[in-house]
C-alpha cells in the first residue's frame, strides 16, 4: 500500500528527473534536432549526453544501476523527448524493450551480467523481431538456432528494420529452435546476441521520417552464440519474452504519439497568432479556430489513455487492452494532429524550415511501430469480449 509519505517520495523524484530532461532537451536536442534529422545523422553528443543522464537505464532497477522509474514516470519523459524530437526517443524505446526482457525473464546470472551495462548504456541495442518476409506474425519467423554441442548454438538467418540496428551493440533475438514444433510458439526462443564474427549489419535502410536513428537489416550467418545467452535459460519461452517486452514499447509509442501531437498542436498555435490574413489573425477564423479545438481535444485525451494504460503496468497488471487503446488513440492523434497543423501553415507548412514537415513525415511512424493500428483494434476487441462474457 503506498502510502502519503511515499507518494511525496513519488513526485519530487518525478519532478527533478523531468525537470532534468526538460534541460537537456532545451539545451542539447533543440538547437541540433532540425539540421540532424534533415541530414539523417546520427545523434552521437545527444546519444552521450543521454548516457550521462541515466536515460538508458530509465526502467532498470536500481540494484543494477538503473534509475528504476516507474512506468508512469517513464512515459512522461519519452513525452518530452518526443515533442522537441522523436527520433531520440527510439533510441531508448528498442533499448529498454530489451532491458525489460532481462529484467523480467532472463535469469539471475544474465541480469548481473547485462542490466549494469545496459543502464550506464555502455551497451546499447534493441529488439530484433521482424524478418523481411514476416512482419506480424512473428510465429512464421526464420531465423533458426541449431544447437552445437551442449553449450553453444548456431544463428542463420535475417532480420530487418531494427532500430539501433548499426550503433547498438546487443539484441533481444528471437529466433526459432524448433522449426517442427507444435504450437509453433513452443518452438521459438530469445538469445541476447552480441556482435561479433557472424553477425552484422548489412545495410542501413532509408526511411521518409524518423531519421537520425538508424534503422538496419541484421545477418547472422553461422553465428555462434553461448548456450548461456538464451534468455531464462529455457528453449520455448521466445514468444512470451516478446511479449513482455512489447508492453512497454507500446507504452513508448503511445506517449511518443502524444509527444507528437502536442508538438503539433504547438506549432499550429504559435502560428495562428502570428500569420494573418484579411485583416485578421488566423486564429480568429472560425475555420482555424474549430481545427485547434479538436487539436487540443485530441492530445488531452490521448494523455489520459497514457497515463491510464501506465498505471495499470505500474501496478503489475495485464496492461494490452490499456496499452492497445492508448497506442491506437495517441498515434491517430499525432497523425491527424501534424496533418492539421500542416494545413493551418499553408504553404509553409510544406516547407523544410518549418518543424511541421519533421512532424508530418514522422507521425505516421507511430500507426505501424510495435504493432499496427489494426492489430490493435483487434487486440482491443478481443480483450473486450474477453472482459464481458456473457
């Protein structure tokens, strides 16, 4: 039970670890974010900046070095990041789905082994579900592990749009075990794959938004990997360490979402009271005064559903119907929100000096990152119906 003095505990924590990001956006991600993305450059000073702060260790528990934030606390920050830039927010997100899953499935030997590296962000990677030929439905996967004796296995196979792909260092690798079993998810399994002789980065994939983060296709080619690199220890639990990492990147997504939105709504604000026409600012015509109201509208909601789906994982609960909702809600608003925004600008709006176009290209991103907005709808109904059994 939590009790007043702890909850005071809460929020000044809260405050001074916000009150720090708020800093270090202004100062080291503001000034560069517009020229870095237009280039398509990775943020090395942001991403060592970011180290120093303890960002990459924002979910481990303290005991391994970690800042142990609260989920609640964790999406507000991914929020902020997300408003100035929110390609610096993909960095963490891959990172910690993949500290997550340590955290919560790797054994204890393998979270004294890699939690402590993973916060000081010593080493950093990122989350290597998708192939080229499956998407969704990761039951399908290719990439197989053969085991070679009784403490090593062997990686073929090929995964694709992996964010940290290049600059990472380790991977939360699904891949299957046993291609003949049944159900197919008995299978599949997850080693923490470090780069090395086998394992590369074959090329950079180039993308309409979200630059400045590189995204990359992985090979392993007769990849050899230890026996105590497989995640829990045990063959078969690959989909259900997927899974419990999936929650919190959903959870990233959905505040990015906001992030965006808010950043949206922002601009479009700030411009309807400096652009006028006949005779007027902008802001004045009802035309632009209906689009703001929705603007506005969608962002609080979008929060909400956040905050929402976060406290349910704050308090240990099953969270994919809170977490799918709040995906699905938060995403669609930065979408119709840079879209609007883009509108309310005009031309300008169409033009690279203006944060908006960043904006525009970036939001649609969010409705297909960690799982599409359809996949989410179905998620959703099927939790529903699941809840109110007749």
């Amino acid at each position: 039970m939590t009790t007043a003095t702890d909850q005071a505990r809460h929020d000044e924590q809260e405050r001074m670890i916000l009150d720090a990001v708020d800093k270090f956006l202004a100062r080291d991600v503001a000034p560069y974010a517009q020229k870095l993305e237009h280039d398509d450059t990775w943020p090395a000073e942001i991403v060592e900046r970011m180290k120093e702060l303890g960002l990459f260790g924002c979910i481990i528990p303290e005991e391994y070095g970690g800042l142990g934030l609260a989920p609640s606390t964790y999406a507000k920050v991914i929020e902020r990041i997300a408003t100035v830039w929110m390609s610096v927010s993909g960095i963490i997100n891959s990172h910690l789905i993949m500290a997550r899953i340590v955290d919560k499935m790797g054994t204890p030997e393998q979270k004294r082994r890699f939690l402590p590296k993973f916060a000081s962000g010593e080493v950093r990677g990122g989350l290597a579900l998708t192939e080229p030929d499956t998407g969704t439905d990761l039951q399908a996967i290719r990439t197989h592990a053969r085991k070679d004796g009784n403490s090593a296995y062997v990686i073929n196979g090929t995964k694709t749009w992996i964010s940290n792909g290049i600059h990472g260092h380790c991977f939360a690798l699904l891949v299957k075990t046993d291609p003949e079993a049944n159900p197919r998810k008995a299978g599949i399994s997850m080693f923490l794959a470090e780069k090395g002789p086998g394992f590369r980065a074959s090329k950079k994939l180039e993308k309409l938004g979200y630059k400045g983060i590189d995204s990359a296709e992985l090979v392993f080619e007769d990849f050899q990997i230890s026996a105590d690199n497989l995640i829990g220890g045990i063959e078969g639990r690959g989909m259900e360490c997927a899974i419990s990492g999936l929650e919190l990147g959903r959870l990233n997504v959905a505040a990015r979402g906001v992030g965006v939105a808010q950043a949206a709504l922002d601009e479009a604000v700030k411009y309807s009271q400096q652009r006028k026409t006949m005779g007027k600012f902008i802001h004045e015509h009802q035309a632009i005064a209906l689009k703001l109201a929705d603007m506005v509208t969608r962002v609080t909601a979008a929060r909400l559903l956040v905050e929402n789906a976060a406290k349910a994982i704050d308090r240990g609960e099953r969270a994919d119907f809170e977490a799918g909702m709040a995906k699905l809600f938060a995403t669609e608003a930065a979408l119709e929100n840079a879209t609007e925004a883009m509108r309310i600008h005009g031309g300008y709006g169409y033009s690279k000096e203006f944060i908006v176009e960043r904006l525009y290209r970036d939001a649609p991103l969010l409705c297909i990152g960690e799982g599409t907005n359809e996949i989410q709808r179905l998620v959703i109904s099927r939790r529903l119906i699941e809840k109110n059994r007749i």
